[in-house]
C-alpha cells in the first residue's frame, strides 16, 4: 500500500539565473587560483569565443573545461542561452584542444630531445678538455 501525502508540496523551481551567477563567480575564484599556473595551461588548452562573442570558454587537450568567461553580449542573453552557448562553445573548444594534442606531446619531445643533445654535448666538451690537458 502506497502513503502520499494529500497536500504536498511542490518542489522548489530551479533558479537557473542564481545558478549561473554562483558559476560565474565560481569561475572567478578559480581564474585567480590558476594564475600561478597560467604558463602551463595556455600551452595546453584552447580558448574560443562563442560566434556572437558572448562568451569565451577554455578547455585543456584532454577535454577538460578549464574557463569560462561571460562577456559583455552575454548580458543580452536568457540564462538558459547562455548555458547553451556555454555547452556548444566548450565542445568547439575541447574538440580543437584535443586536436592540438599531437603538437603538444611533440613538442614536449623535441624539447626533451634538445636538452638530451645539450647534455651530451656539453659532456663531449668536457671529455675533449679534460683530454687536452
């Protein structure tokens, strides 16, 4: 046997725009952690702007959403447009940021290799000098 009560309560609506606000400032706590890492997560993410410039969103080469940043168009727009920029420009980002994941691991690789050239080669020298003497 089934108990529901006769006069529930309707759930509470979502507030979406609360929500977004909360995201928003969110997102600002986390710019200001990641600064001291800027470096790194530049050389390893994609940063692309909605196609009415609304917002920008950051994600890094394995697809994670790094940024997202609401720009002055965005204030135009519902709450809900603007998660769905949100949603449509992240996964432009991720897709050109996993692109770029080739490059990055090569260049990881080549700089890698450089500093393995430097050290034999300074070894080398070192070898020749000493034998000189």
């Amino acid at each position: 046997m089934s108990e529901t009560p006769e006069h529930a309560e309707p759930a509470e609506a979502f507030d979406l725009a609360a929500f977004m606000r909360d995201f928003e400032r969110r997102m600002g706590v986390l710019r200001g952690e990641a600064a001291s890492v800027k470096h790194l997560v530049d050389a390893t993410s994609v940063r692309l702007v909605s196609d009415g410039g609304e917002v920008a969103v950051t994600a890094s080469i394995d697809g994670k959403l790094v940024d997202v940043e609401f720009l002055p168009p965005a204030a135009k727009l519902a709450p809900v447009d603007q998660a769905a920029l949100i949603i449509e420009t992240y996964e432009r980002a991720a897709d050109a940021a996993r692109e770029r994941t080739g490059d990055v691991v090569a260049g990881l690789v080549d700089e890698s290799a450089r500093a393995r050239e430097l050290a034999r080669r300074l070894v080398e020298e070192t070898r020749e000098r000493k034998s000189e003497q």
